[in-house]
C-alpha cells in the first residue's frame, strides 16, 4: 500500500460479525443495554483519568488499525488512501489528540458571580454525562461519522452503543473491531445490521440518540426519541448551494469547487450540491472547472486511483436518472458495473429539472446562470435550510450580505468543505439540515447536560426575604430591580 494511491488487493483481516435477527437480537439488545446501564452507573466513566485512557485506547486502536480501516474504504467506496487516511483515519486521530489536549478544561465547572439578591451565593454549570447513548453512523464516511461522536460521547463520561451502517459492510466490520480492541463492551459496543437492528434499537430508551443520514430517516429517529422524550442529535444534509460572484477568482473558485465536490465521489453531506453563477463569469468558470477535473482525474478518471465509486447499485441508477444529457457540458460517463460516474457538469439546469428536486449525493454538479447576487439570495431562501453554504467572491459587502440573510448550518467564504477541519466550529444543521452540533468542545458539549447549581454560604442569611415582608417592599424593589 503506498502512500497516494489505492490500497493493495490483499483480503481484509477481519469479517463481518453475524447479523442477528428475532429474539437472538432482541437478547443481545438487552444484555448490552443493561451491562452499560450499569457500567455508567457504578460512575467508571466519570473520573478525568478514566476519559483520558478511554481516548487514548481509541486513538491506539486507529494507529494499529489504519490498515484495516483504509483497505475496508476502500471495498465498500473505493477511496484511495490518501483520501482514507485525510477524511476517515486522519480526521478521526486529530479530533481525539484535540479532545485529550482541552478535555480538563473543557470538565471544569463555569463559575459566575450569583445576583446581589440571593447573596452570598456563586452560581455554577457543572457538566453532567447524559448516560446511554445511541450513535447510527451513515455508509458514506463510515469510520470517520462512527468514531467522531464516540469521541464526545467518551470525553463527556458516557457510555455508547454504535449501530454502523450496513451499507458499507466492510468498514461496519472495521469499526466493530476497533471497538473490540478498543473497549469493554459495556462501555463502548458496535452492533451491526441492518434496518431490522436500527428499529429494535430505536425501540427503547436512550438518555441520547446522535444520528447522522439522511433528512427522511432522521425525522424517523426524532419520532423514537420523541417516544421516550430522549434528547435527540439529527446531523442531515440538504441542498447546499454554491455562490461564485463576478468579483471571485475564477482559477481559486474552479479548483476548490471541483474538489469539494468531487471528495469521495460527491458522498458527501456538505459537498458542493447546485452552483450559482454570476452571468458575466460563467462560462470563464466552467472552462476552468473542466480543467480542473482534468487535472485532478486524467482524461479518463475511471483510471484515476484518487476517483471514488458510488456506494450501491441503487444509488447509481438513482443518480445516472438525474443526469440530462442535453444539459451534460463535461463527463455524463457511467459503467453499472464498476458503480463508475464520472465527474458530471450540467449547465443551462432550472430548478424544475430532477436534478435541483433533492440532494444529490454523488459527482453530479447542476450550475445556474444568476444575473446577481439578490437572485442568488432569493433562490437559496425559497429551498430549505442547507447545511453548508459556500460564497466565493471577493467584496467584503457580498459577504454580509450572504451571511446576515441566508440560514444555513455553516459553510465558507472562498473554500469548500474546510470549515469541518476546524475544531473549534460547531458542525451541525438548521431546520430540515439537522439540530445540535458537535466537533471538539462542542462535541463534548453535545453529550452532556449544563447542570445550573447555585451555592449559598451560610454566614449570613439576611431576614428580608422571608415573611413577614410588611415594610421590606422597597427594600425588595432595590435588591431585585
């Protein structure tokens, strides 16, 4: 396995466990359940040291592992292993080395100074685990979207089952054997299977449920958690557009496009899902963005060892149906049996066409002409939410304006998909994108309760608020006012 390419041919070293179905499921459910429920009671996970070892025994299992997690990538999506190691391995590794830097800080209690009426007091927020929690991973980073929550989840003092995604059948097999690696089960465990696992899982109650797919299984996940009144976390997805300005530099903007769009094939929930173009730059930009899937890819990126395939065969009759050919103005190229697309530019689209009805979810990019950046404004106001939005331009003034009056769940201004690098930026949705967010503090954040408590000195207990209160009033006017 080298450095940039594709990993080597050679078998995985582990296999799928069996899926358990009816009562056998049922049962395994209800021993994994209560073995956690009482790990977290007994209180092993709340000391700093006990989050501290818990981390350090998940990054040990990444940095044995990241073989068997790059070659399992690449069986269920083809990613190569430079892309593994940067979205999947590397991602992962980096949020628990932020995690393990800032955890003692991010445990203390927020202190504050109490009001002057319930003197002598200090108030503070003291960051309580939620308890058991439920993480559904999706097929599409199945590694990186499995083991980013547990990391918050760790570092807050819980314990966690994670259900992978079936649909990326060897990567599921990788994240159960880190855990075995990694864990006691009744700490951390990955159940796999299919929907029949996901209902008898949503079934019962979780302190906590952080799901991330698509936008129609998560109102499914919100109705179980509703069920129980559990707190839910729902990371989606939705439409996100991308703005390019007349002010913006093409070359820039072309190249980081094409790569935001084209990370993993287009699999991704924040990629680049429609463009909108100023009128005067258009067709200079799309010149450019055709060579730069050239540049990235070759003449024929089927033979690129760096250009994904598209997960299911579902999948990619769905998206070869949203492909107009009249509208293709580069690739449109597709092989069933390889689950090939090619990177696919579409021009002169409306929003009547398939292609602008859902998410996309693969290399497909519709692009619109705008004849300013008001229309722009208008056409992502009247979609829902997205969960990215991208704006590449170069006026301090279309900017503002962009981000004053478009709700989105986070983005960039001249970049693509890079926000997610930062730790210190909550990642999270807005309406049908998702609620919550989570990365770094904000993870750790995710999976905790903000206990309020207020303490009260006993030296002094002024008589002024208790009865009787005749003649206090302006007093109490002065104290509370």
């Amino acid at each position: 396995m080298d450095g940039s390419g594709s990993p080597g041919s050679a078998p995985l070293e582990v296999a799928a466990t069996p899926e358990l179905h009816g009562q056998a499921l049922h049962d395994r459910i209800d021993e994994l359940y209560e073995a956690q429920r009482q790990f977290f009671g007994a209180g092993r996970t709340l000391p700093q040291a006990a989050r501290e070892d818990a981390l350090r025994a998940l990054l040990h299992a990444f940095e044995t592992k990241e073989k068997l997690i790059i070659d399992a990538l690449h069986a269920d999506l083809h990613k190569s292993t430079t892309e593994a190691y940067f979205t999947e391995v590397g991602y992962t590794t980096a949020e628990i080395k932020h995690t393990l830097r800032h955890l003692g800080r991010w445990m203390k209690p927020d202190v504050s100074l109490a009001p002057l009426a319930i003197a002598p007091s200090r108030s503070y927020i003291h960051y309580q685990p939620l308890g058991l929690n439920l993480i559904v991973a999706p097929w599409n980073y199945p590694v990186q979207l499995a083991f980013a929550p547990v990391t918050g989840a760790l570092a807050a003092g819980n314990v966690a089952i994670l259900k992978p995604s079936e649909l990326a059948p060897a990567s599921s097999a990788a994240c159960a054997e880190i855990a075995r690696e990694a864990f006691d089960p009744a700490h951390v465990a990955v159940l796999e299977g299919g929907v029949e696992t996901s209902q008898a899982l949503l079934a019962r109650r979780w302190d906590h449920i952080f799901f991330t797919g698509g936008t129609g299984i998560g109102r499914v996940v919100a109705k179980a958690g509703a069920e129980h009144l559990s707190r839910v976390t729902l990371e989606l997805g939705g439409k996100s557009p991308c703005i390019v300005t007349a002010s913006a530099d093409l070359d820039v903007a072309a190249r980081r496009i094409v790569w935001g769009k084209l990370v993993n094939a287009g699999q991704t929930c924040v990629a680049p899902d429609y463009l909108l173009v100023e009128a005067s730059v258009h067709d200079g930009l799309v010149s450019r963005m055709k060579a730069a899937i050239r540049d990235f890819y070759g003449e024929d990126p089927s033979k690129s060892a760096d250009y994904g395939r598209i997960i299911n065969d579902r999948h990619f009759l769905r998206l070869v149906g949203l492909i107009d050919p009249d509208k293709v103005a580069h690739g449109g190229q597709h092989d069933r049996e390889q689950r090939y697309i090619a990177p696919t530019l579409m021009t002169d689209v409306s929003m009547d066409d398939r292609v602008m009805a859902d998410e996309i979810f693969g290399p497909l990019l519709p692009i619109m002409r705008i004849d300013s950046l008001d229309e722009a404004i208008a056409t992502v106001a009247a979609r829902p939410n997205p969960l990215a939005l991208y704006l590449f331009t170069q006026s301090g003034e279309d900017e503002r304006k962009v981000i004053e009056r478009v709700s989105f769940g986070g983005g960039c201004i001249n970049n693509t998909l890079a926000h997610l690098a930062d730790p210190d930026l909550p990642f999270g949705g807005v309406g049908e994108s998702g609620m919550g967010a989570y990365h770094g503090r904000n993870s750790f954040e995710a999976f905790s309760h903000r206990k309020s408590v207020l303490k009260t000195a006993n030296f002094l207990d002024p008589s002024i608020k208790y009865p009787p209160y005749e003649g206090k009033l302006k007093y109490m006017r002065k104290l509370v006012g």
